[in-house]
C-alpha cells in the first residue's frame, strides 16, 4: 500500500491574518501546499488526506483540492471542536482549536495504512519527503519517524515561532521532544523560548526540532486516542489548551511504546508565519525553480 499524505490544514492563521494555505506563492498562483503534494506525488504517496475546517471547506475543495484530482487519491476529514472522546463534553467558551493531535485524530476514519503528517503552510523540500518514503519502504525502520531540521533554519525574522525542540539517544533515535513556543532570537543573540510549563528558556541554535513532518504507522491512531483522552483529564477544561503531535511522541517514547527515526533532510525549509514571510518565500521557491529542482509550472 502506497503511504497516505495528512495535511493539517485547518489553522486559523491568526498571527497570517488569513487562510495562508490558499495563498498563491508560487510563480503561476501555486501554494505552498500545491508544492507539498507534488513533491509527495514524485516520492510515491499514493493518496492525500486534506484535514480542513467546514466553515472553508467548498472553497478549499474548489480552490486547492480539485487541482490533484486524477493526479492522486484525495479525501477530506473535518476538524470539529465538539469531536472529543465519549464523555468530554466542549467546554463552555471554548473557540480555539485543540492543537495538532485533535486535527491528526480528525482523520482517524478516513487515513488508511501508514501516513506522514505536515502542515499546509510549510514547505519541506522534496528530499524531506523521499526520506519520509524511503521510511515507509524500509522492514527494518523503527515504529515512527521524524523528519528533523535544525532550529536556526526554521525561525523567522518578523516574530516568534512554536517548535517541538528534539534530544537524540546514541542510536539516532528521538529520545524526548518538548514543544516551546515563541522562541526567537533575542537582542543577546541567544535563541530563547518557553517551555509548557512558562518558563523562558535559551536553546541551542543548532537543536533539532520537529516542522510537524511525521511518519507513523495505521496503529497510531489508537495509541493517540488514549493520549489525547488523557489530555483532555488533565487539562480539558481550559479555553486554550492544546494538545501538540510532539508531545503525544514524547509521551509514547517515555512510556517504551514507540520508537521514532529521526530522518535527517538536506531539504531547506520555510514557512509563512508572519504577512512579512511571504517574500522570503517566493523568492526562496522562485530559486529552488531556477536551480532546477521544480518545475516552472506544476501542472
């Protein structure tokens, strides 16, 4: 069975100031995602997941989704505020999102055998995604993987950014991620954020940290149900908490119930957190075109 791409496209974009997985980046108004989906197409994915708010669905299937048809398989799953386990009722007040966990467990009933897991609104790289496929390829992989990046080439210029920041053990295995969030290059020069617990923190420049690029097998799912259902006893009645895909790994890494690769990419990534990142990557895309690793038309 060729692996399932999950696109985790759902996000307010708050911080954007719109939907920037639907805006043109490319030189003839492709996306980043149109990217990501052709560089999974040339890997060997073999159906793309799109996980999407209703309230934009027909514009999304209109506007992005009807551009892969007859290319590869394409589904929907819908990520729902009140679609929480039996017996955790929505909180009152509650209008954020439940994080990046909710949205992968969206997809539950529609993601058949193994999948990657991204953003929408990153751009990996192809490398990135043959690693990811080359995983799924190998007898001899560990139960999940990671595709790793170094922090220093992740942060943006125009404002903070969340991470999942990575520690290894001998073996190249990802021994514990903790997410941190708005981390940034401050006026010492020193990389600082702060952790879950409040804390502000420095961190190595160099870590590895996890662009939500993940690679899990179809088992995930139930082994993320009871994480997430912890979640929700511990912090469920809060107007913002959130439950982050690199926690649910460190969780199931400490407990001794998965193994995760980290795949290391010579891919260059880049994103679209601020309106001001938006250059950055059209010229960053523009000459990957020039160096010929794309297309100058996709389709």
């Amino acid at each position: 069975m060729k692996p399932t791409l999950l696109v985790l496209a759902a996000g307010m974009g708050s911080r954007y100031g719109g939907l920037k997985q639907m805006d043109p980046m490319g030189p003839h108004g492709e996306t980043v995602l149109d990217y990501s989906v052709f560089d999974a197409i040339r890997a060997g994915f073999g159906t793309v997941v799109f996980v999407i708010r209703e309230d934009f669905a027909e514009a999304f299937r209109s506007g992005i989704g009807q551009r892969f048809s007859g290319r590869i398989g394409v589904r929907y799953a819908y990520q729902k505020l009140d679609d929480l386990p039996a017996g955790f009722p929505l909180p009152e007040g509650r209008v954020k999102p439940w994080g990046t966990a909710h949205a992968v467990r969206a997809a539950r009933n529609v993601a058949e055998g193994p999948f990657a897991v991204i953003n929408a609104d990153d751009f990996y790289g192809r490398d990135a995604y043959e690693r990811a496929a080359a995983f799924f390829r190998s007898p001899d992989s560990a139960g999940y993987a990671m595709v790793g990046y170094p922090l220093q080439n992740t942060l943006s210029d125009h404002g903070d950014v969340n991470r999942g920041i990575c520690q290894l053990d001998p073996n190249g295995l990802l021994s514990s991620v903790e997410e941190y969030v708005k981390i940034e290059r401050e006026s010492d020069g020193v990389v600082r954020g702060n952790a879950l617990d409040g804390t502000r923190r420095p961190i190595r420049a160099n870590a590895p940290v996890s662009m939500n690029f993940w690679a899990f097998s179809s088992g995930f799912f139930e082994l993320l149900e009871t994480e997430f259902t912890k979640f929700l006893t511990d912090h469920g009645h809060g107007e913002t908490s959130e439950c982050y895909i690199p926690t649910v790994v460190d969780s199931l890494i400490r407990s001794g119930k998965a193994d995760c690769q980290v795949l290391e990419t010579t891919s260059r990534w880049f994103g679209v957190t601020y309106p001001q990142d938006k250059e950055n990557v059209i010229a960053s895309i523009r000459a990957l075109i020039d160096a010929g690793d794309y297309p100058e038309r996709l389709v």
